[in-house]
C-alpha cells in the first residue's frame, strides 16, 4: 500500500525571511492524519534569505537531520561546536538531554535551501553529539548511499543516529532505473528532492512524498531529468 502525499498538500508558510513547507504537523499546524510516520517525526523544507536563519533556540530528545540542497548554513550549538554545512552535506545533530543551537545563512545575499529532518530517538537523555556526512554531490549516479543508520552498521560512511531507522539517497540520470527491496515488516518514506521518478504505477515530483507498507521491491525510474531522492527504511 502506498500513501502519497503531494507537495501542495504540504502545509505552506511565508514569513518574507523564511519559506517553509511541512509534510507533518509542526508549530501552528496540526493535521491529526499527518503527524508523521513510524519514528519520522518531522520533515520541512526551507528556504531562508540571505542574512537570515534561526536564532538560537533548544530542542531536547529528537535526532534532527539538516540536508543542505543549495547554499550553505552556519551552525553553532551550546556544546562550542560551529560548522558550515554546506550544499550535498547532512548534518546529524543528537540534541539528547538538551542543546541550544542557531542556524544561520552563510551568505548574505542568496538563498539556502534545505530539508529538516526531525526522528524520534530509541531513548531519552542521550549525550548531544553532531556528524556530518561528506558531499553527497559525489556519488555516483544509480546507486543508494548510506547516509545514516543505527550504530553498529556495517558500512563506516554511515552517521549514526539513534533509532531503528536507515537513511538512503540515490541521484539519477534520466530515464536511469534503480530497485529497492523492502525486509519485511519494514515500512519505507521516499522525499523526491529534484526532478521526478516512478514507482509502482506512481509518479511523484520534486517535493512528493510516500508512504509505503506492505510492499517487498520498489522499481524506480528517474523521468525525462535527472533526479534526486531520499529514502527513509523504518521499523
């Protein structure tokens, strides 16, 4: 079964310095039928002016995911740590028993634009950590990378996040096939970031999101662009 849900059907926001769209409930917006999926809490996409971001602010028992499409951002957190993320890169920020951090566009006349990711942690209190994850503008055409999953893994290029959950990213050419194959009792989210691909008599475009159960294989392909996509395989 497969639920997808369209880009305009995302909640829309535009307070003039920052441009957001949330898949889930999030602030002031509550859908009882959108209030996320498995441990995939949050999912916004975001567009900030030059000059402009998050000031600081606290988060507290959430594994947040920052994924960096265009531009770049300033991070800084009450740990001392500061980085530029840049675009291709993915920052993994464990805020566990409680971090402050602000969010900054890293120019000052063009925009950033970027997906936060918010996973509901396997327990509390855990110590805040930070990761980054190289440029993902390097990978290969038609083939998943690993981006994060639960410690332990297997394949070292992975962040570790804390929770039962394996984040992939794939980019294609046009018209370029790939296949996913989904363990049982997995249930799988796919974001398009750029471009559009089919899937099971499916097409989303960039922004489209789906919910997948009960199915064994994805058979992807990319359209008439090159495409990027996320894919997130949870418990």
């Amino acid at each position: 079964m497969i639920t997808v849900r369209k880009s305009a059907e995302r909640a829309h926001y535009n307070y003039g310095w920052l441009d957001t769209r949330h898949t889930f409930s999030f602030n002031e917006y509550y859908d009882p039928s959108y209030v996320g999926f498995r441990s995939l809490r949050v999912l916004n996409e975001d567009r900030i002016q030059g000059g402009t971001g998050f000031e600081e602010h606290s988060h507290q028992d959430m594994e947040i995911i920052t994924y960096v499409i265009e531009g770049a951002l300033k991070h800084q957190d009450s740990t001392g740590f500061s980085t530029v993320i840049r675009a291709g890169e993915l920052q993994r920020m464990s805020a566990g028993r409680g971090i402050t951090h602000s969010e900054y566009n890293e120019s000052k006349t063009e925009p950033a634009h970027f997906l936060q990711i918010w996973i509901i942690p396997d327990r509390q209190g855990l110590e805040p950590s930070y990761a980054q994850h190289a440029s993902l503008s390097k990978i290969k055409h038609g083939r998943w990378e690993l981006c994060a999953a639960p410690g332990g893994s297997k394949y070292e290029n992975a962040l570790v996040i804390h929770q039962n959950v394996s984040l992939w990213y794939a980019r294609l050419k046009a018209r370029e096939h790939l296949m996913y194959r989904i363990c049982p009792k997995r249930c799988v989210w796919i974001q398009v970031v750029r471009g559009g691909v089919g899937f099971n008599k499916l097409f989303l475009e960039a922004g489209d999101g789906a919910a997948i159960y009960a199915e064994n294989r994805l058979d992807i392909q990319s359209g008439r662009e090159d495409s990027e996509l996320l894919l997130f395989d949870l418990a």
